[in-house]
C-alpha cells in the first residue's frame, strides 16, 4: 500500500506539472513574452511509466478489506485501467507537424499535445482511486494536531479552485456521493477529517433550476465542531456531461445549457431588463433552503466563477447571504437587475443617486476610486467580506463599463510582469456610449429572436438566421456616416485587442458604391476579416476558465 500511495502521489504531482506547462505554454503564445523551455516530452514518460506502474501496484494490492467486500478491487482496478486507456489513446495519437518550423507554431503543437492528455479527466480518476481507499478506511491519515480554524478552507486558495471547478467535473463521480469527494478535497488542504458533510443540489431540490439553467450546489460541513456551508455557484462554460451516452444528446444537452446561461447573461447582466429573472429568483430560492435545512450558528460561504461570481455578489447585495465570500473573474452585479427583483432595497432617491453614478451620460463610464466611494457610502454595508479575485484583463471586465454595473466587496486584480497581452478591457478608449449601447441592443435582439428555439438545432439555425437578417441590414444602411463609424470602431477594437491580425479601413464610397454584398464587399475593402486571430480568442477563454486563471492566483494582486 505504501508504494501504491507513493506512485498516486507522484502521478499527481506530473499532472499538476503538465497543467502548468499549459499555463506556461498559452503566455508564450503571445509576441514579445520572455521565451521558456518545456520539457514536455520527459513528463509523457514519466507519466507512462507511472501509469503502468500505479496499474500492475494495483493489481498486485492484497489487503484483508478486499476479503470482506470484494467490490473495492475490482472499483480501483477499473480506476486504473481508465488512465492507462487514456495514456495508450494519447500515445497513438498523431498530431499533424506544424506546417512553419516556427517557434509559435511548436507552442501551438505543444498546447494540443499537452490538452489531448485530458488532465481533469486524469485527476478525476486518480481522485476516484483516493476517495475508494477513504471511504473503505484504507487511506492512512496523517492529521495535524492543531484544531481546524473557522475560514480556514475559504482562504486556501487550491479548496476555492477545486471546489468550483467540481462543479464542472461532476460526472466524473456519478457513482460516489459529493461527500466522499469533498472529504477527500478536505483532507487534502488542511489534514482535518470532517465529522459530518452532506450535500444540497439545486437541481435535486429545486425543479425549476434545470428548466432555466441554473446549477448551484452547497455543502455542509462540520470540522471540530465548527460548522460551515460552502455554496457554490457555477459559471457560463460549455460543459459536457458524458454521463449521457448519446453523442447527439450531449451535444443537444451541453448547446442547451450554454444557451440559456447566455440568455440570462445578456438579458440579466448585458441589459439589466426584466424578461430573464428566473435564473436569479431560482438562486434565491435555493438560498432561503439552505438556510432553512443546515444546522444553527453554520457560517455560509459564497463561492462562484464567472455567472456564478455575479450571483454571489448579487445575493450579497439584495439578501445579505452570506458570511464571507469569494468569487473568480466574476460578472458584475446590473442595478438595474437589483432595482426589477428587489426594488425595496434602496429608497427612490437613492436609486436614482445610484444610476447617476453609474450611468454613461458623459460618454464613459469608469468606476474610479472616488466614484467607487460614492457608490460604496449608498450601499447598506461595505461588503468587505466578499472578495472578488480576477485575472487583471479577463474578457468579463468589459462588462463592467456597462451602465448601471457595479462590484461589491474587494476586488484583487492579477497579472503577470514583463509580458504583452493584448486584450483591451477598457472598450470605452474605442467606443462611445451610442456604440455600447448598440452592442447592447443588438444582443437584447438576438435572444428576443432565439426566444421560440426549443432545441440545440433550433438555437444554431435561429442564430444564423439572425445574423443574415442583421447582415443585409447592415448592406442597407452602410451608406449611413453613423452606421460606418460604429462598425469601424467594433474592428479596431477588436483589432486592438488581438482578435484580428490587421488593421482594419475605414470604409470608402467606391465601396459603398461597387459593393451589393457586405461580406464580399467587406473582404475585398477589409481584408483583415481574413486575418482572424483564433489563437488570441481560445487565450482569451483559457485565461478565462478556471483551469487557466487559476495560475495568476499565486501572484501578488493589486487590491482595490
């Protein structure tokens, strides 16, 4: 057993070093970084070796246990044999050779090596492996002495991350209890065992949450005798549950929950109306049973990623949920959203003090640190309490020079020294209010159209229909000075910000005049609409997720 928990533990820590090497990879994808070295090639083989050497240690283990109930080996047999399929599939993989001998190029191959190794569904398996030798009492513990201190998991930050991200990789224990997975998780970060944890679902307690897509799951937990609920929001991610056998039914089931995650996202936090509440009023929902079912005196924590960070600090701000909370490149809190669910939380003076700081009458629309103590002195606490950790230029950022968003609590930015990445998160230095406006409305627009879609086809063929009705109204209207202006501004933003390799024109009237088509019109006057950058927008996702930012997380940040 010994050697057994030495090979798990050493494969872990090669996988956690693979993870790395992608972070590391994806910043060296971008010019004018300091160049690294990977050594990609020795952790492949000495993740191979281990495999094989973790499976036939596996095969080999002989422990009295096994007698007494003869389905433990065989699980942890299983367990095994699915790394070393995923490891043998990975080998015989053949990734085309970049068709430049260029160093980006490498990169790029690098990133497809390292992604094809499928390293959450590695972890999770190697996970399962722990959790089957805890539950059985096989796992030797090694607890500290010292008493479990109240908070202590919500300030680790490896708990936070691992925590929402099982959110995601949920499937991957469909045959164990949630439980079983986060004492293992517990374990792992402070060497206490929890003497009681149970589970609370939404999507089990609350029949509406999967209708309007929202997942949330809270854990109760009590360590020495101090009780806590760790409520986790999920975020806007395509997430694919291969519990579905069906390929189709996946695909149907994850374009589905994407959609509707979108839907409440413009309408909800793009938008700030009140034609997409269900999202939120199900999150209030699951929070009034959570406080009505867990144990007296229990601290609730509030944790989320992305959408889910916006329904920490939403909650926070309307119910006063929680005790602390923690959220990773969150969306922004829309008071225009508040003021339609909770309109009683501010009096109409304050309201109306509110949207005018919050507003973008003077064509921006920056909370500044004097703007922000304003907002702050109008709210009925200071929030200190939750706070809000965010790769520096995450994509979400934009929303935030949205009118009528705001942030509660603290905000600790990220970044790293001595590299350029492009993304630009302040869209007011290119685009007036008219044009984030627009941007707005077109949006509102698309889901007003995409409302009738009652299946992934329909989403798919609805939005492409959309789209060429927008196009040829666009082709109408091209000749507008105001129409022309919105649209160059749109590119050279998204030029600015790396999407697109080369500069975008102004249009011109020869192109007005010669010109029937936008999109053969737009390719012969623009040629930079060939030169989208898709490298620059899988970055722009991957620092996104939590399997990317999570590694500015070990930086200092720049607190606000």
């Amino acid at each position: 057993m010994k050697a057994l928990l030495s090979t798990l533990k050493r494969l872990d820590r090669i996988y956690d070093q693979l993870d790395l090497l992608n972070f590391r990879a994806h910043k060296e994808l971008l010019p004018k970084n300091k160049r690294l070295s990977f050594n990609y090639s020795y952790l492949n083989k000495e993740k191979t070796r281990l495999t094989n050497l973790m499976l036939n240690q596996v095969i080999d283990l002989r422990v009295p246990e096994f007698a007494l109930n003869k389905t433990i080996h065989p699980q942890m047999i299983d367990k095994a044999l699915k790394l070393k399929n995923i490891d043998e599939n990975h080998t015989k993989q053949k990734l085309k050779r970049p068709s430049r001998n260029r160093k980006v190029n490498k990169l790029k191959q690098l990133i497809e090596m390292i992604e094809d190794e499928n390293l959450n569904l590695c972890h999770g398996y190697l996970n399962q492996i722990y959790v089957i030798l805890l539950i059985h009492h096989l796992l030797p513990l090694d607890l500290r002495k010292e008493p479990y201190q109240a908070g202590e998991l919500l300030r680790d930050n490896d708990f936070r991350t691992k925590l929402l991200q099982f959110d995601y990789d949920r499937y991957l224990y469909q045959e164990f209890k949630p439980e079983n997975y986060l004492r293992f998780l517990i374990y792992t970060r402070v060497n206490r065992m929890p003497d009681y944890v149970k589970s609370f679902d939404a999507r089990d307690i609350i029949p509406e949450a999967a209708e309007c897509g929202f997942s949330g799951i809270a854990y109760e937990i009590s360590i020495d005798g101090l009780k806590e609920c760790y409520v986790t929001f999920k975020g806007t991610e395509v997430n694919v549950d291969y519990t579905v056998t069906s390929r189709s039914k996946r695909f149907e089931k994850a374009i589905l929950e994407t959609y509707k995650d979108w839907d409440y996202n413009v309408n909800a936090i793009l938008v700030g109306s009140d034609k997409n509440l269900s999202q939120l009023r199900v999150a209030q929902d699951f929070m009034r049973y959570i406080e009505d079912n867990i144990a007296p005196k229990t601290l609730i924590y509030g944790l989320g990623h992305s959408l889910g960070g916006h329904f920490v600090q939403t909650l926070q701000l309307m119910d006063n949920c929680f005790d602390a909370g923690y959220t990773l490149n969150s969306a922004p809190v829309n008071l225009k959203l508040i003021q339609h669910v909770k309109p009683t939380l501010f009096s109409e003076h304050t309201w109306q003090k509110l949207f005018e700081l919050t507003d973008d009458t003077d064509n921006v629309k920056y909370i500044t640190k004097d703007l922000r103590q304003q907002i702050n002195r109008l709210l009925p606490h200071d929030y200190s309490q939750i706070i809000n950790e965010v790769f520096e230029q995450d994509m979400t950022q934009v929303f935030y020079e949205l009118p009528f968003t705001i942030w509660i609590g603290q905000k600790w930015e990220y970044n790293l020294n001595n590299w350029k990445y492009p993304f630009k998160n302040h869209p007011r230095a290119y685009l007036n209010s008219g044009e984030i406006h627009a941007y707005q409305h077109f949006f509102e627009q698309l889901f007003i159209y995409l409302s009738s879609s009652n299946s992934s086809r329909q989403v798919i063929r609805n939005s492409i229909s959309f789209i060429r009705l927008r196009t040829k109204l666009l082709r109408e209207n091209i000749n507008d000075p105001k129409t022309a202006k919105y649209l160059f501004d749109y590119s050279n933003y998204l030029y600015q910000s790396g999407a697109f390799k080369d500069r975008p024109q102004k249009i011109s009237q020869e192109f007005i005049e010669q010109n029937s088509s936008v999109i053969r019109g737009s390719l012969q006057e623009w040629p930079f609409l060939k030169s989208i950058n898709t490298g620059m927008l899988n970055l722009a996702t991957y620092f996104h997720v939590i399997d990317g930012a999570k590694h500015f997380l070990n930086r200092t940040p720049h607190k606000i």
